[in-house]
C-alpha cells in the first residue's frame, strides 16, 4: 500500500459522516465528486493539523513566548 493510498479517506465514511454528523434531512444527498474534493480536503486539514503540532511540540513557545505545556 502507498503512503498516498494510507492517507485516503474512505468516501463512504465521509458519506456516512455528512449524513449523521452535517445533514438535517434525510434525503439530503451529495455528489461522488462533491465527496472526492471533501476528502481531499480534510486530507490537508489534517496534515495542517499535524505539522503545526509537531512544530509546537519542537517549540513549545507560544506567539508571546511564554512556554506551553
């Protein structure tokens, strides 16, 4: 398996979540392609997320430069 492939949400998870979690309807729908750039980007949310942690975990100084726990 490839990093890239690792990486991917599954777009039936993303369905399922906008159905429970985004949709007050039941017969909402969405689109493959609408599912496919979601998931896209949610991929670089997270990688965000995680490089940022990392960054703030290598240097725990916050924006006034008091340390962080």
């Amino acid at each position: 398996m490839t990093s890239e492939e690792e990486t991917k949400i599954p777009i039936t998870t993303l369905s399922r979540l906008f159905q429970t979690a985004v949709f007050e309807h039941d017969d909402t729908r969405i689109t493959q392609q609408t599912l496919e750039l979601s998931s896209e980007y949610l991929k670089m949310f997270i990688r965000e997320a995680i490089l940022r942690a990392n960054e703030v975990r290598e240097n725990p100084k916050d924006i006034e430069g008091k340390e962080t726990d």
